[in-house]
C-alpha cells in the first residue's frame, strides 16, 4: 500500500480504515490530506475486497476545520480557479458505505467532512460545530446545507450564525449523529458496524446508499418511484434469491455480491 503523510490507512478485514494524522494541527484539512483521503478512497471503491469505509481522527479531534494557515492569504481569483473545496465533495459522491467515527473535534471543514459520510458514530467527546463565521466566513464545504437537512433550520442556522458547538449528546438527540459510544470504544464499533455492513450483498448496499440519498435530492413520490424500480430490480439478483433461501432454510446467508 503506498505510504501517507496525513493519514494512516489500514485494512481490517472487508473494512478500510482511514485515520486523520495531522496531530499537530488537530487533523486541519489542507489540500494534501484531502488529496490523500481521496485517492484512497478511489482505490477502496475500486477493490472488490472492501466493502465498507470508515474514517476517523484522534481522541482529541476527529478535524478542527480547513487549515486556516493554509487558506487565509487565498485571494477570490485564486480560491475560484483552483475549484477550492469542491475536491472535498468528492467523498460525498462515494459508492461504497463510509461511517465517520468521530472523538473530539469535528468544527467546521471537520463537522462537513463527517457529514458528507453516510452516518456519523460519535464518542462521548465528540463536539461538532460550524465556527466559521469567527473567522469572517461561512462554512464552504456543505455546513449550510447538510447541517440544515441534518438538524432543520432553526439549529442549523443557530450554529452557523453563532459558531457554538454542539456536545454528542446534543447532536444525537437532533438526528446528527447515528449513535453515541464510550470514548475508548469508538473505533472498534465502527469497525464492527463496517464490518456488518461489509458483510452484505455489496450491490444491495450501494442501491440502498443510492436510494436513501436519492430522498435528499428529490420529490417523495419520485424517491418513492426510485425506491420501488431499484427494489423490483433486485429480485433479478442472486443475493435476494440466497438471502431469502436463507431465511427460510434458517441459516446464515452466503451473499455473491451478483
Ligand atoms: N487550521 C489550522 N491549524 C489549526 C486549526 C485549523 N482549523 N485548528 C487548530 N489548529 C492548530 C492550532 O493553530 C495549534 O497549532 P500550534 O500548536 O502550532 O499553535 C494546534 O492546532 C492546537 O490548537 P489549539 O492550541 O488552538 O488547541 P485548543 O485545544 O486550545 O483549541 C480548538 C482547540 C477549539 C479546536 C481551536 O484549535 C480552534 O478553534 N480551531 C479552529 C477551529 C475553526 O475555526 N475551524 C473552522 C475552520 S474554517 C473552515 O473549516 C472552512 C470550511 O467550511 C471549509
């Protein structure tokens, strides 16, 4: 595998693991750890042997922004002809499943980068927050939107107005984040919810994902419609044929991934 200078990439079993490792900066997102976190995820996406992602960061802070130090002396020009940021989005575009696993930190760029994954697991520390408009802007990278579809409007706009955060237990009762675990727990469940997903049928998986973020970007009767085609759809795959034998035959599944 090759090697990184921003993260640490591991495979356990089915599940790539990919840790945010700029301790010094509190894992800040600049372009080469964006850089990096995509090109493994192209080669997650593309490897049969993953079937499920998850990102994390230290105790301390899963991602305390974009790294200000970096942006701060961007002119307009500049930040528009390179496209700053819109890289980033690309983790949202992703097909397989990817689950942030978040402790500590996760502000600004950080709090986006964790909600551009499918679900968030966060630890007891975890803190999520907009803080941007301390610095004189507003979040760049989906904070407006995702966190407003995550939380509605009132504490969404509460957060980015105000750049207060959030405790975990805050941000379960609001629906930001899937579950809240101990501290020293969190990346072993993540890995092992990972792994459970990893044990599915993948392209079950994928049409799912698919279907649950098509709801975001349409109608209800339309996503409905969506809904029913790629359900209909998956009676023509193998996988339904076995995971129902299964039940019947009462025994584990043996899914072929066709
Ligand atoms: N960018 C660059 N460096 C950062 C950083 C960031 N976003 N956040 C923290 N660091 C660095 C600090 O500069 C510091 O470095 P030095 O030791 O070299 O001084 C180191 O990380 C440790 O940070 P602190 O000493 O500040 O640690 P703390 O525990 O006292 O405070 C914190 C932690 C509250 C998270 C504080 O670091 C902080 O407020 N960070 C900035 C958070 C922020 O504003 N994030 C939004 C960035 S803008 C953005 O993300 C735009 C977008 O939408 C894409």
């Amino acid at each position: 595998m090759a090697s990184y200078e921003t993260i640490i990439v591991e495979t356990r079993g089915k599940v790539g693991l990919i840790t945010l490792n700029r301790p010094k900066a509190l894992n800040a997102l600049n372009s080469q750890l964006v850089g990096e976190v995509n090109a493994v995820l192209d080669g997650f996406d593309k490897d049969p042997a993953i079937g499920c992602v998850v990102i994390t960061g230290s105790e301390k802070a899963f991602a305390a922004g974009a790294d200000i130090l970096e942006m701060k002396d961007k002119t307009y020009p500049e930040s528009y002809l390179e496209d700053f940021i819109t890289a980033w989005d690309r983790v949202a575009q992703r097909r397989k499943p990817i689950i942030a696993a978040v402790a500590g930190f996760a502000l600004g760029g950080g709090c986006e980068l964790a909600m551009m994954c499918d679900f968030i697991l966060a630890a007891d520390t975890a803190k999520f927050g907009q803080p941007e408009i301390k610095l004189g802007v507003m979040p760049g990278a989906g904070g407006t939107q995702r966190l407003t579809r995550f939380v509605g409007k009132s504490k969404a706009m509460e957060m980015c107005l105000t750049g207060r955060m959030m405790d975990a237990a805050e941000a379960e009762r609001v629906g930001l984040v899937s579950r809240v675990v101990p501290a020293a727990d969190l990346v072993e469940e993540a890995v092992k919810v990972a792994s459970q997903i990893a044990d599915m049928s993948m392209p079950t998986v994928m049409m799912t994902k698919e279907s649950v973020n098509r709801s975001y970007e349409t109608t209800l009767a339309e996503g409905i419609r969506f809904e029913r085609r790629v359900f209909h759809a998956m009676f023509a795959m193998a996988d339904q044929k076995e995971g129902m034998a299964a039940f019947a035959e009462k025994r584990k599944p043996g899914f072929k991934n066709r």
